[in-house]
C-alpha cells in the first residue's frame, strides 16, 4: 500500500482538527489498485457503531462508485495521546470492509507523531483472525506500507502548524451544515 500525500494529510488534519475527541475515517484506491489515493473523514464524536455510520459509508460507496474508486482501509484516532490501540469499534468497522475488499486494513494515527518528520501511522492487518499491528510497517521496505512522497511527514507538519485542519469538514460537518465538502475536502490539498 503506497499513500498518496493527500491520504497521509486528510486523516492527520481530522486528528488535528478535534484533539479531545476520537475521530475516524476511511482511505480509498483506484478500483483495480492498492496505493491509497483519498481519504474520507467521517466522525469526530463518536463512539459506538451507530445508524449514521452506515448512511456515511453508503455516500463514500455512492462517491467511490462515480469516481471509480473503492473503500481500501480504515482510521482512527483517539482522544488519549499515547493510545496506539486500534479499538473495538475501529475493529468491527475494518472488519467489515475486509469481508468486501480481502486487501483492507485499519490504521490508527500516533498521535505524537503528528507533528513530527516521522510517520504518524500505525498500520494494523488482519493476521490470523484477529488484527495485529505492524510496527514496523513503513520502516521495512517488505512489510507493504510506503508513501508516495517520503517528505509527507515533514510538509503535513508544516500544514498542520499553519492551521490548515481547519478547513477539514467530515460527516459530522456535513450534517450540521449540508454545504460542507467532506467527500472530497478540496480545500485542504
């Protein structure tokens, strides 16, 4: 899985945006490719798997489907600094692209790592029926995960000191204010 800069920012910017709180969303790839090309952000107060999850992944699918793209992988964040947990909720949700799309995986952002020049992801892969991290992931040139552009980390760090997370809208955006671009958040790269 090879990220484009656009997919490393949008989730970093939704972390940044709302550091109290849990946030979440998903990565999308060209329809017959596995490098991450976008990446849909989706709640920033959320907790439990609810009834807006499933309107929210019906829009991406409807997106995905017109743009000849599809759902590839998973984010989260958490509110606690040094939780690199992918957690029961993010599980079920990755869970469930896996079963439609066997290449999926789930990625919880390292949150001290956000404004560093070092990679803020932490890869996580279905291993034996249950999802295990991949530490090591963007470090080993074997383990499947790189960036399209090795400067991702230090220019999304740049952006993000520059306040550029405020232009981010996810689905909770939108459904506070319908005008919201969170499908594709063009203001952002």
């Amino acid at each position: 899985m090879k990220f484009s800069h656009k997919a490393y920012l949008k989730p970093l910017a939704h972390a940044t945006k709302y550091p109290t709180g849990p946030v979440n969303g998903v990565f999308l790839a060209e329809t017959n490719s596995t490098n991450v090309v976008d990446a849909v952000p989706f709640f920033h107060f959320w907790g439990t798997l609810t009834p807006m999850l499933e309107v929210a992944m019906t829009q991406v699918d409807l997106h995905c489907k017109t743009n000849g793209l599809r759902i590839i992988g998973y984010y989260e964040a958490s509110e606690r600094l040094e939780d690199e947990a992918l957690s029961l909720v993010g599980q079920k949700i990755a869970s469930q692209i896996h079963l439609v799309n066997p290449e999926a995986f789930a990625v919880v952002i390292k949150n001290r790592k956000i404004n560093s020049d070092d990679v803020a992801f932490l890869p996580y892969q279905l291993k034996e029926g249950q999802w295990r991290a991949s530490k090591e992931a963007f470090s080993d040139k074997n383990a499947g995960f790189s960036l399209e552009n090795s400067s991702s980390p230090t220019v999304a760090a740049k952006a993000l000191r520059s306040g550029m997370s405020e232009k981010l809208a996810d689905f909770d955006n939108h459904l506070e204010n319908i005008k919201e671009d969170w499908l594709t958040n063009k203001a952002i790269v």
